[in-house]
C-alpha cells in the first residue's frame, strides 16, 4: 500500500510555481487547483496530501509533523533554523536578502547602527560576522518606512525588483545572501517515507533540468 505523503505549500504565487514542480515531478493533486473553501486535497493516485498555509508557517507543519515536505524560502530556513532537511532548491521564488539605506546614507562606524528587520537573526549574524555593533528594531510590515522617519539607519529585507526601495528613495547598500525557495522534510518522515520522498526529491530534479 503506498503511504500518504502530506505536502505543505506555501499560499501566492511562490506556491503556485512549485506546485506545477511538484505536478511536472508526477506528484500531483488537481484539486487543490479548484476553488474551493476546503482546506486539505488528496489524491489516491499520486498519494499526496497537499494543503495550503502561510508561507512563513510551513516550516512548521513540516519540523512538527503535520507533513512529511513542504516548500519554503531560504530565507524562512536560515532566521528560525527549524529542525528539517533541506532537500532541494527548487530554483524558483528568487531574489535576496540585502541592507538598504537612504541614497545619502553615510555609516559612522563611531556608533550603534540601528537596523530595522522582519529578520533578526539574519541580521545579527551578518553584522556580526563584520564585527558591526547594532540595535535590532524588530518590524512585521513596511520595514522601508524606519530609515525614512528617522526610526533607523538602515533596513534588511528581501529585495525582489527593488521597485519599492526606489519609490522611496531607498537604495540596497549590501546583499546580504541569495534568497529560494528549498524543499524540505520532516526528519522522521525522512527515515519511514525514504521511498517516497526520494522519488519525489529525483522527479523535482529532472523537472527542473527540463525546466532550466
């Protein structure tokens, strides 16, 4: 009989592309392309359960059990290190993790550097790695608005386009690290789903060669 493998996906478009991946890897479930107010989508053919949920959830369900992979943004693996396998990057959801500042911006080294993020941890580790003294000021939305009212000196976010930095005369001064999106496992899943966890890891892979 073949076990269920429950997948995690990540809501928006970031979702939507890796589900295709998943779909192209012969892990599918169409119904969870209908719409629908259901919340989880099995198909018996495939064996996959997949659900929806917050991006930044779905390292969760996947380090607590509730499913056996998920896709998440590097980005999410590296501030909360949640106890999983990191399997695969999927190439997809690609951009960075960069230090931006007003274009007049001008670092005097003589004193803390404040620093406005979603992304403590991150930011910690890369300034501490430059042996830079800074006061975090932890931020859950608009993050390009401290440096602008004074809240700030700098800001360390994900930078896409950069379209938002230049509507606000923001610059990124850094890039930190390349964010995207990674595929991971439950660890105990890892070890009593082998087979179908492999199969999935090799079918993504020759997915995204023919993709590429």
């Amino acid at each position: 009989m073949k076990k269920t493998l429950n997948v995690a996906l990540p809501k928006g478009r970031l979702g939507e592309k890796a589900y295709a991946i998943l779909e192209r890897a012969g892990f599918g479930c169409p119904s969870i392309l209908e719409n629908s107010r259901k919340l989880i989508f099995e198909n018996p053919e495939t064996g996959v359960r997949a659900f929806w949920v917050k991006p930044s959830d779905v390292a969760i369900y996947v380090e607590r059990g509730a499913a056996d992979v998920g896709v998440v943004g590097k980005d999410i693996l590296l501030e909360y290190e949640p106890e999983v396998y990191e399997l695969a990057d999927l190439g997809i959801g690609k951009c960075r993790m960069a230090v931006a500042a007003p274009k007049d911006f001008r670092d005097d080294t003589r004193r803390t550097l404040r620093v406005a993020t979603k992304f403590a941890n991150i930011a910690r580790r890369h300034y501490a790695a430059v042996g830079r003294d800074i006061d975090v000021i932890h931020l859950n939305g608009s993050i390009e608005l401290a440096p602008i009212l004074g809240l700030s000196d700098v800001i360390v976010d994900i930078v896409e386009t950069g379209t938002t930095l230049r509507e606000n005369d923001l610059e990124v001064v850094e890039t930190v690290l390349p964010i995207s999106a990674r595929l991971i496992a439950n660890k105990a899943s890892f070890q009593f789903k082998t087979a179908a966890i492999g199969a999935l890891v090799r079918g993504v892979a020759e997915t995204r060669e023919e993709i590429l």
